[in-house]
C-alpha cells in the first residue's frame, strides 16, 4: 500500500440533563475536568467533541471510542448528566442553543445568525491517512457515490424540535444550510483545492478554511482525507463499520487514480438528490446505486451492493470479516432513527426515545441484544407494524408472535378450519351479485396502541365535525362558496349531490355515522386515505371478528386495556336517538330508531341485522313502513319510527312499496317537517366524493378554525387543466380512482398495471376529466398474516367510526372498534370485494377501557 490507510474519528456528543430530558449547556464547566488533547469544545456549549487518537485496526478503533465515551460519562454522571451521540438530541428545542464564547463562534453568529441559532446538531467524523495533500483531493471526488449508504447506516436524527421530522437524518439537512457544504465537484490536486478555498474566503462567504464543511475534504494539518457526511452513532459499532467501509472506499479509489483508470464523476445535482434520499429515509427507504448514471434500489441492497464491490480491498486491509458481520447487525437491528420511532410509538414518550438513546450511547459497543423470538423465513419490508430488524417482534407483538409461531403447521390447519366453519354458520358474509361470498378472517390480531389511538380520536373526530359542517353549509347558505373557499360547481350539481336534501331541516345532523379509511405509512405515522360518508360499512364485520378469535384462538395473550368494541352498540343508539323529537304531550313511549335496509340483496345485509339487534333498532325493509298523519309508521303494527337510519342500495327519494309507489317523497316530507330524522340521508355523496377529499384540510381550517390533526394524501383534481396535463404525463406512477368509485372498483395501481391498461386509463381521464382523481402512490403497512407457511405480510388499511350529534368539540365521538382490511397477496387493494380479508384490531385504550362517549 502506498499510504498507511491509519483510522482516527472525532465524535460529537450532546449533553443530556438526565431528570428532564433536554440538554444542558455545561460543556465548558465539563472541559476544565477533562483532558484537553482527548476532548474539545463545539459551536453551541450543549456539546463536547471527543478526539480519538490514531489506530490501525478496527478493534482498536472500537476499544478507544468505548474508551473515551466511559471517561466523559464520568465526569457527566457526577452532574447529573449524561451523553447522546446521536445526530439531534430528541428533546432538543430552538431555545436550548447557547453559543460557546469565543471570538471565532461570536463572529460566525453575528454573520450567519439564525443558522447558528439551529446547529443543535453532533456528527461523526472519520479520518483516514493517504499519501499526500494531492491524493487526498483526487480521492475526495470519486468516493461521493459511497457516501448516501454511508449517511443511511448512521442516521440517527429524525427528531428535531419536539416532533418527528419526517426525516432519518434532518442533521445533514441542517448541516447543507451552510453555504461551504456539500461536494466540491472534481479537482486534480491540491493547488486547485486550495485556489477554491482561498476565493470562499475572498469572497466574505466564509471566514477561514475551518468552514470548508465539505461532506469529504482533506485534513489541514496531516495527510489524511475526511468524512464529514455522517450523524454521530450511539452505537460504537454503527461508527466502526462505516469507518471500515469508508476506508475501503478510500483504498479503491487510490488504487484507481495510481492506476489512472478513468472515472465517470456523478453530476452534482445527482449527488445532491442522493444524499437527500438517504437522509430522507435512511435504511428504511431505498437508495441510489453507485453507477455516474444511478437507479434506485432498497436501501438493504444498496449497502449490501457497497460490501460486496468493495471486499477486495476489505480483505486487503483485513476488515472483511468485521465489516461482513458488523453492517448484518446493523442492516438487522436498523439504524438510530429507525430504532428511535420504535420506542416512540409504544407509547408516544420522548422521554423513552432519550432513554434509549443515552442506553445505548453508553452501553456495549453493539446494543444489548434482547431475547426475542426471531421469526425465521418471514419476508420482512420496510413499514412492517409487527416485526422489526432482525426479524425480531415488536415489543406489543412478542407474545403474539410467539403464540403464532408455536403453534406448527398441524394447529394452525386445524384452527384455520374451525374458523372457516365459524364464519359460515355464524353467516357472515358480503352480499355479491345476489350470493353470500365468505367473509375472509386472519387470526393474527392486530395492536394499535393508547398513543396512536389517541391521535386517530383527535385527528378523525376533527375531520368529521367539518365534513357535517360542510354539509350543512352546502344544502344551506353556502358561505364557503360565497367565501371562495370552493366554486359553485364544485357543491351544487357535483358528483354525490341530491336537491332533495336542501329540504332537511337546517339543524338536522346530515352524516351522524362516518367512516374513515387511513393507512400506516414506512415512518410510522397515519394517514385519511378516503372518508366514507354515505353509509360506511364495517363496523358489525369488526365485532363478528373478534367473536370469531375468542372462538377459534382465546388462547392467544391479550394486551391489557383492551377497548371492548360492543360499545358501539350503545354509542350508535344515543347517536341516532339524540336529535329526535320528544314525544307528544298524549304519547307515553320511548322513542324507536330503525335501520331502514335494501334488504338481503344488499351486501351488506349481515351488517344490518348484526347492527339493529345489537343496538335495539328495529331493522326494517320498505315495504315494513307506512307514512300516516305526517309520521313515520311501521306498517304492521302502527308503531311511530323517531329516526331511520339509512342503509339504502338506491337513493331514498326513489323507494317504493306494495302500498306506496311513492313511499321515497313521502318519507321526504315527513323528514323536511321534522317528523323524523334521517340518520346519514340523501345528498352526504357530495363529502363522499373523492374529489372532494382534496378539499378537507381546507374545509378544517374554514369551519372550524383548527390546523388538520392528520395528513391526506397527496390527491389530483383531473377536472383542473394543469392537474390534468401532469396526471395525464404520469398515469403509471399514480393510483387513479373514479370520483364516486365504492369497493375498490375502478381503482388502478399504476407502477402495478401493464402499459396496455395505463394508456387505457389515460384516453379514460381525457375523455372524461371530472370523472377522475389521482393520488400519490403511498405503501400500505404490512402486518403478518397466517398462512399454510406459518407468519407472512400483507398490506393493510384501517377503518374507524365516528360518531356525531353536532358539529361543537364534544360532540362526536370515536367508536372502540376498528375494521382491518387485509390486502391478498401481492395486492395493495383490500376491498372484500376485490379478495380482500379482514383481521381483528386490539385497540388499546387509557386504564379502565374507553366507552365512545358523546360528551
């Protein structure tokens, strides 16, 4: 070798006060303990930078960071403090920035200001020895395509601020702020390295050659190049293995440039896009492979593509053997970030994110491996809610995994036997095309937690109080229209809308029952994907689910705090009977709700019958009802009806009876005086339509005056010229749904669909545009599924409830129940319709279980 390859690291280390959380700026009360030549100051006074000396091997680098880190949580403990080497600390706020007094830092916050105020950021840097100056910058250039995978294995930085950013690593978006970061494009040798320096600092941009914050850049004083791209890694080994990596890479290219073999350098904007890509997802996204012209591929095998190219010169150094077994442990256990949002979402703590965090900073060099099941042969991906890195259960999942798993293929046949004989004597089915199909049961539940759960509440009864709001507005005096909030032809005449629901009494609750579709995205967080308004269905299919597994599988462990679902039942009785009439002053009964049915043609007829039984509605058809002296009658008995709930295939104004042709308008003019109510009437397609869903942010802010609690997503309007023409140009990355499409039908997954139905789809919207929307492909989560193999994935959604009386705060009320639709295999579309299943959904709520309570 020409150079001696030597290692050397310099790690960024936050200062957390262990009672609170948050950081603590004592680093200069800390330096005057600490040996000066092993430990340093930083810009913000939160932070203390270890030095670690030269080595030669990876063993040695690991013994001496371990080294240093035990002599500052010494000194740190002593004061109640303790050390985070991650690239934010979580708790970490604009206000916890205090600049380091001296007169180099004084004059850098006086130019930069605000992006001073914000570098509450701690990275690590590598070091490895090269040649000369003159290799070191020949070097720099041709290792930049290593460096995304590099910034994916130690992100460590996805919190900022108090909340999630969305980020794997918002450190190094942070750190590309300042004007000298980034790339430097391709140099020859030092003199034109030095020429660009010294036009930075002619410029008055940077001060001196300190701020030259290139992600790679040559040493000032030893000949030895410099990786700068990464977070700072609370695990030593994260930091060891991209040391290995980096010196590798760093080897491969001298062995090229002392070779002269030509060199494609990756234009900047590439380079760029990439390292935005790995900061954006980390491990858990992909990754741009290493060619001039790059494609995308999963993060997992990008790095495993890096490894590979580069064990020649692993093996030369001696490290392959390390790195093979190091970047497995990492690529098992998931970077920072990733094992940061798993302690947040158990219960939506902080406090347990920094916990971890200072656990690991000052545990064992690779984590204290906990004794998990592993789930052997089970096809993991990215966003999977049960099972994490290393095929290891989540901790809500351990007990659940395990119980499944130890069941062998014998049971898990016998147990899925009993459960198809189960449903169909139960009889729970869909109605299609006038036959009972089966009703599609997995038996591995699925666990929300009291966290996320309590987001959903927050989130789903906001956006259903604006909906009612909405609708009342649109049959009423429509000031959102007058407003500018939306155009005429958006609400009048729009897909959904009814003229005969502008005769419902001004106060009458329009959607009193609504449902809601969201899915889970890779990072963790939910999303509204559609709003069901007319007549959502699911409700009675989630309570037949969990009937199904305390039948087939009551051995299997329950989390505690488990929300009982049966709640609904009441919840939907107080719902339909709270807006009704009192009686007359001769009437001495209570008031009757009826659910007002198609019948058993409907699909889903099992719903109907499992609801009105439950709730104590009378559950009635048509021809079962009479319209006498201005009131609402059963027919056979003379009985008054208070309120219907509508559980209509056809439009209400279009019913008729052996008696009535005109049982529909009747039933209207009872409704318009007051008579009765109707429970989710005519005319609630309008907020069902799928356009209309773009608009619901909007319709939040405009009614109720609040910030969205939860994201939509991305959706476009083909009825709008300019969101025409880019659907138009991007039919097969998109998913283009009908505007008033139900089950799933009409629904094509672009990047899943042949060319063939792609251009089909496309001459569909351009011959009919307002027909049409568009949304971003977003993956559903996976969950585990058992089949014949035992525990496989498979994409789902979530369905809730919300109920409502009003459209005031406490007024609407989430249901203890939740439906999981279950995509087949190889399919994102988890209609029953379209061969879709269910699974039962383990809520879990605050102590003593929830009720659905309308307050």
């Amino acid at each position: 070798m020409t150079a001696e390859l030597t290692l050397g690291a310099e790690e960024e280390l936050h200062l957390i006060d262990v009672e609170t959380g948050r950081l603590s700026a004592r680093a200069p009360h800390l330096l005057s303990r600490l040996p000066a030549d092993r430990f340093g100051a930083e810009l913000q006074r939160t932070t203390v930078e270890t030095n670690v000396p030269v080595v030669w091997t990876l063993t040695d680098l690991r013994r001496e960071i371990l080294e240093l880190r035990r002599e500052l949580a010494e000194v740190t403990a002593a004061e109640g403090l303790a050390i985070g080497a991650v690239g934010t600390a979580p708790r970490s706020e604009f206000s916890d920035f205090e600049l380091t007094t001296t007169g180099r830092y004084g004059r850098m916050h006086e130019q930069y200001r605000l992006l001073v105020d914000e570098q509450l950021i701690c990275g690590l840097q590598v070091h490895v020895g090269v040649a000369d100056r003159d290799m070191a910058v020949r070097i720099a250039g041709r290792v930049a395509p290593v460096l995304p995978a590099l910034l994916a294995l130690s992100a460590s930085s996805p919190f900022w601020n108090g909340q999630d950013t969305g980020y794997a690593s918002i450190r190094s978006i942070i750190w590309q702020r300042w004007p000298s970061a980034g790339a430097t494009g391709p140099m020859q040798d030092a003199a034109e390295y030095e020429r660009l320096l010294d036009d930075l600092i002619g410029s008055g941009v940077i001060a001196d050659a300190k701020m030259a914050y290139f992600d790679v850049r040559p040493s000032s004083h030893a000949p030895t190049l410099e990786l700068r791209t990464c977070d700072a890694c609370p695990l030593v080994d994260d930091a060891v293995l991209i040391a290995g990596l980096f010196r590798a890479a760093v080897r491969r290219a001298e062995l090229d440039v002392l070779d002269d073999r030509p060199h494609e350098l990756r234009a900047q904007p590439l380079h760029r896009a990439a390292m935005w890509q790995a900061a954006r997802s980390g491990l858990s996204g992909e990754l741009l492979d290493l060619e001039a012209h790059p494609t995308r591929l999963p993060a997992r095998e990008a790095v495993l593509g890096l490894v590979d190219r580069l064990r020649p010169q692993l093996e030369e150094l001696g490290d392959w053997d390390d790195v093979r077994e190091l970047v497995q442990g990492t690529l098992a256990r998931g970077n920072s970030a990733d094992r940061q949002r798993a302690a947040f979402a158990e219960r939506g703590e902080l406090d347990d994110v920094v916990a971890q965090v200072i656990d690991e900073t000052r545990g064992p060099a690779a984590g204290v491996g906990a004794a998990l099941p592993t789930l052997t042969g089970y096809r993991l991906r990215a966003g999977d809610e049960a099972i994490g890195p290393g095929l290891h259960p989540r901790t809500a999942y351990t007990d659940i995994a395990a119980f499944f798993q130890g069941l062998g293929a014998a049971e898990i046949g016998r147990r899925t036997a009993e459960r198809d004989r189960w449903a169909e004597e139960a009889r729970v089915g869909f109605v299609v095309d006038g036959h009972e199909d089966p009703f599609h049961c997995d038996l591995v539940p699925r666990v929300v937690s009291r966290h996320e759960w309590s987001q959903l509440e927050a989130g789903l009864t906001q956006r259903a109080r604006a909906i009612e709001a909405f609708l009342r507005d649109a049959y009423g005096e429509r000031r959102a229209v007058a407003d500018g909030i939306l155009s005429a032809h958006q609400v009048v005449g729009a897909a959904g809308w009814r003229d005969e629901a502008t005769r419902l009494p001004a106060g009458a609750v329009r959607a009193p029952v609504q449902g809601f579709d969201l899915i889970r995205t890779e990072f963790g967080g939910w999303r509204v994907l559609e709003d069901n308004v007319r007549s959502p269905s699911g409700a009675a299919f989630s309570l037949a689910v969990r009937d199904l597994l305390d039948a087939v599988v009551p051995d299997a462990p329950r989390p505690s705090g488990l929300l009982d679902p049966t709640t609904v039942f009441a919840l939907l009785r107080r719902t339909l009977l709270a807006r009704t009439a009192p009686p007359g002053p001769h009437e001495e009964r209570e008031p009757v709700a009826a659910l007002l049915s198609s019948g058993p043609t409907s699909s889903a007829w099992y719903e109907h019958r499992a609801l009105a039984e439950g709730a104590g509605l009378l559950l009635v058809q048509p021809a079962d009802l009479a319209v006498r002296d201005g009131r609402v009658v059963e027919a056979s008995t003379g009985a008054v009806v208070d309120a219907l709930y509508l559980r209509l295939d056809d439009e209400l104004i279009d019913l008729a009876s052996p008696d009535d042709p005109l049982l529909g308008v009747h039933l209207m003019d009872v409704a318009e005086g007051g008579g009765v109510v109707l429970a989710n009437g005519p005319g609630n397609g309008l907020a069902d339509d799928k356009a209309m869903y773009c608009a619901v942010p909007d319709l939040i802010w405009y009614y109720l005056g609040e910030k969205p609690l939860l994201e939509s997503v991305p959706t476009y309007r083909t009825g709008d010229p300019a969101e025409r023409l880019a659907v138009l140009d991007r039919v097969g990355e998109l998913v283009t749904k009908p505007v008033d499409g139900q089950g799933g039908h009409g629904v094509l997954i672009g990047p899943s669909a042949s060319a063939a139905r792609v251009a089909e789809r496309r001459a569909e919207i351009a011959a009919d545009p307002a027909h049409w929307v568009a949304q971003e492909v977003v993956l559903l989560s996976s969950h585990p599924t058992l089949t014949s193999s035992g525990l496989q994935p498979r994409h789902v959604d979530l369905r809730c409830f919300v109920y409502l009386t009003g459209v005031e705060p406490g007024e609407a009320a989430l249901a203890d129940l939740a439906l999981t639709r279950v995509a087949p295999e190889g399919s994102m579309i988890v209609n029953s319709s379209q061969g879709g299943g269910a699974k039962d959904t383990w809520i879990v709520g605050p102590s003593g279980g929830g009720s659905g309570a309308i307050v």
